[in-house]
C-alpha cells in the first residue's frame, strides 16, 4: 500500500523537523549561533495517466491526468545568517561584527576556520585566542606593560603602554566574507570551515566597503527567535501525528482485505 | 453474477489510490510550497453482457480520471532570509532545469552559490525576465527584492526576476522537488507581486485532509463488506439452486 509508505517519509520528515527546532532551542544563548531551518521538497510523481495525454482520437486532451506524488523528503537545512543582537559585556577583548564578516582563528593542525564569536582573550604570551585558545589571525600580540587596550570600527588593535600618553598600533584584525555564507561547514564550537559550496575566503579590515565594523565590548547573540521555533516545534508535532494518522488508517484498510473472504 | 463484485473492486481501487493522494498532502504539510492534490472520479458506464439495464441503470464502474492541483495560495511566512521570495497571487518564478529547458516553480527558497549565482536549494539558477542568470558580487550587501521583482543592492540594481503564468495552470506537471514541467508557452507577469524575507506555506489544510482520510476509510470499509454479503448471497444462490436440481 502506497499511503504506509509515504506517510511513513512524512514522519521522518517531521521528525528532523523537530531535531532542526531543538538544536535551535537549545542553541539559544550560544553566541554567534546562526539559526538553522529545514526546508522540504515533495519527491517524485507516479503518472497513472500521464498530464497532456489524449482521450479521444479527436485529439481531446485530458486537463490534469492522474499524479500520484510519493512523499516528502528532507531538501536542505540552511542557515539563516541574519544579524543577532549586540550585548555590551565591557570585556575588552569582547568582539562583535556589525555586518557581514568572520574573524579567523587558526586551528592546531593549520587550518583557518571562522567564526562570528568574538569572546577572545590572552594567552600567556599576550596573543589574542580565543576561548579554545587558538590564536586569531592574522596574530596580534598585547605587550604585557600596556595598561589599556582599544579596538576600533576598523579592527585596528591601539594600546597605552605604562607611561606612555599616545596610543600605538600593535596590529590590524582582518576579517572575511564569502560569496555563499550558507555554504560554509559548521564544526562545533561557533567555529565554520571554507568548503567548495561557499566560495573562497575574500579578507579586508572591516568597515571596508561590503564587510561589517567591529564592536567593542560587545557580544553578538544567538538569531534564535524562541517564539517562533515553539510555534514551528507545534506544527511539525501536529503533522507527525497527522502523519501516524495516515498510517493507521492505511494499516486499517489493509486490515479489511486481508479478512475478505 | 460477478459484476457487482468487480464493480466494488473497482471502487476499492480507487479508494486506494486517493488514500495515497491524502498520504502524499499529509506527508507535504510543511513542505514550501507545496499544492494539495485531489482525486476527481466518474463513473464508468458500460453494458452488461445482455445489453440490459439492470434496475433501469446501465453498468458503472468507479475510475479515477484526474488528479488535480488545489492552486490556493498557501500562508506567507516570514523567515528573516533575505534571499527567501514568496508569490503573492498567481506566478512561478522560471529557473533553468538540468537539460537547459526551463521548469517553473513558486518555491522561492533561493540561495547563493560558489560564484555568487542565485540559485535555488538544488544548484538549479534562477532567471531573470532577459533569460539571464543572476550574480552578485562578495561585496554586494543588503539585497533588495521589490514587489515587482527587481532586485538591487547598495551597488545599483541586477536584474529582474521573471514570473510567469501560464494558459492551463493545472496541466502543468510535477517533477518533485517543488518544480513544475511543461510544453505550454510562459505568459510573463509584468507586475508580480512578491514578498521578501517570506515563504508560502503548504496549502495543506491537515484537519480537512483528516476529515477526508476518515471518508475514504469508511466507504473503503463498506464497499468490502459490500463484498462480502455479496459473496455469501452468491454461496446462497448456489446452495439453493443445487438443493432444486437433486430433488
């Protein structure tokens, strides 16, 4: 019987549905998280009576013909990379970008990996990492006499050293936007690997035309709209039911036949 | 004395196949997009063997002739990405299909690739009314679509998406994947009514498909024990009939 078994990617549907929603759910007060939606598509069609064929040697031709669809199937989870709101902590090394644009942070085994999470910090040689303790690229090293650190719009890192009046410039944060933000791999920890879907890394300081400006003291917040995942949650529980429904009812039907005499 | 029978089977089969049909809205019930899909029968007449009517009824036999599209518009949803277009009222935005022939769809869950084409969720590019694809560049920010489907970014305007209608909507053909098939020739819609940052929903209406489901269920039962005390009347007949012939 067709309707068990397309009732039954209707369930399975529905369920990654609902795993999508509690990530998201759970997610929630993760900085940087960029909320993730599925999207569905309907999966292939069975013609009994195929559209545009003819009826009657006159040529007559039948309006809609008989389609029988299959079922559903999972077409794609993407992220929504819509701007989270910004939370002051007044950490100095707290990041936030305004806009488009990814700091990078280099791994353990070389790769560079972005990552919209600015919580940073120094290690014991003054470098900037951040909290897994990778360092930031390109590196940017605070000596350990300055007494006060700005980071400006433009990702310039200025220091007071102890006794000193004027600021100096110990480096320059650089950040990097993609083609295809979407496309880009989630490895955990708020951190994102280049992949052939997303395009080439382009980098420039940021304020530079198509890259966001940096925020100081502040810390960009999870997109998660909890309302609107609860009301998802609800709808995906509504038609898993709905979709159980279909089944029993499809197994109740084979039920009649089977007892036929 | 069978076709009372196979009239019943008939019906079964159909019943059957319209089950699908509800399995198949039911299981799309948030897929974007998405169409409910209704069986329409008719009755098959026929002549019974003698050319006689039975009861003053000639024959008729259930058959499932067309399936048909419910073409409502579904709910619009606001999702917050920028590259997600909903319809509003009639139109299927035209994208290029595998073999280079356009396929139309009204899922505008659109997304940018590699190269900063926009494309729909399978890699297929979108068209614009010149039959062009569309590129951004790494820099273009803030992508506006209007209602009328141009599309602009702070650099200045890319292009116009084409919507288009057709003369027999519903012979359009499915080819999964929320996109559609046809030999018929595009109408374009100067004047589109679009939606940024918005989906259409499923037209799905769950409660009326239960509602449909719990029919079928039942005239399914019926007809089977329609069958049945149909069975037992021939048995019957045929108890009977042997008793006379051996007194």
């Amino acid at each position: 019987m067709r309707s068990l078994s397309i009732a039954a990617t209707g369930m399975l549907a529905q369920q990654r549905n609902v795993e999508v929603v509690s990530n998201n759910l759970a997610n929630m007060n993760t900085t940087g998280f960029m909320r993730r939606r599925t999207e569905f598509h309907d999966l292939l069609y069975q013609n009994l009576r195929r559209v545009g064929s003819t009826s009657s040697d006159a040529g007559d031709i039948v309006p809609s013909g008989v389609q029988i669809g299959l079922g559903v199937k999972l077409a794609a989870v993407y992220r929504i990379h819509e701007q989270g709101n910004l939370n002051p902590t007044d950490n100095a090394f707290d990041l936030a970008v305004q806009g488009r644009g990814f700091f990078q942070v280099q791994m353990p085994n070389g790769d560079t990996t972005y990552t919209r999470d600015g919580t940073f910090q120094l290690n014991a040689n003054g470098q900037i990492v951040t909290h897994d303790g990778y360092p930031i690229l390109p590196n940017i090293t605070v000596p350990s006499n300055a007494v006060d650190v700005a980071i400006n719009t433009s990702g310039e890192v200025l220091v007071k050293l102890d006794g000193q009046v004027a600021y100096s410039n110990v480096g320059q944060i650089q950040t990097a936007i993609f083609a295809n933000e979407a496309g880009l791999e989630s490895i955990g920890s708020n951190l994102y690997l280049e992949t052939p879907a997303s395009g080439n890394a382009t980098t420039a300081a940021p304020g530079t035309t198509g890259y966001g400006t940096i925020l100081q003291g502040f810390l960009e917040t999870s997109n998660v709209n909890a309302v609107e995942e609860i009301s998802n949650l609800i709808s995906a529980q509504r038609a898993y039911e709905m979709n159980s429904k279909v089944i029993q009812t499809s197994d109740d039907m084979m039920g009649t036949l089977t007892s036929l005499r | 004395m069978e076709t009372s029978s196979y009239i019943a089977l008939s019906r079964l089969g159909a019943l059957r196949r319209e089950m699908s049909t509800i399995a198949n809205n039911m299981a799309n019930m948030n897929t974007t997009s998405y169409k409910g899909e209704r069986m329409m029968f008719v009755d098959h007449i026929t002549r019974s063997k003698s050319g006689d009517f039975i009861a003053d009824q000639r024959l008729s036999f259930t058959r499932d002739v067309a399936s048909y599209r419910d073409t409502s518009e579904g709910t619009i949803e606001q999702t917050g990405n920028p590259l997600d277009i909903a319809i509003h009222g009639d139109g299927y935005f035209v994208v290029q299909g595998p073999n280079g022939a356009q396929q139309y769809t009204r899922n505008g869950n659109f997304r940018l690739d590699n190269t900063g084409q926009m494309v729909t969720q399978n890699g297929q590019p979108v068209l614009t009314d010149a039959g062009a694809p569309i590129f951004f560049a790494p820099e273009d920010t803030n992508i506006v679509v209007n209602g009328d489907g141009t599309i602009s970014t702070e650099n200045g305007q890319i292009g116009k998406l084409q919507v288009v209608t057709f003369d027999r909507p519903l012979a359009l053909q499915r080819a999964g994947n929320g996109l559609y098939t046809t030999d018929q020739a595009a109408i374009p819609i100067d004047r589109p009514q679009l939606a940024q940052h918005a989906l259409e929903r499923s037209n799905v209406e769950g409660v009326l498909e239960m509602t449909r489901m719990i029919e079928v269920s039942r005239r399914y039962k019926s007809t089977q024990s329609f069958i049945d005390k149909e069975d037992e009347r021939i048995r019957k007949a045929i108890n009977e009939l042997a008793k006379v012939g051996s007194n």
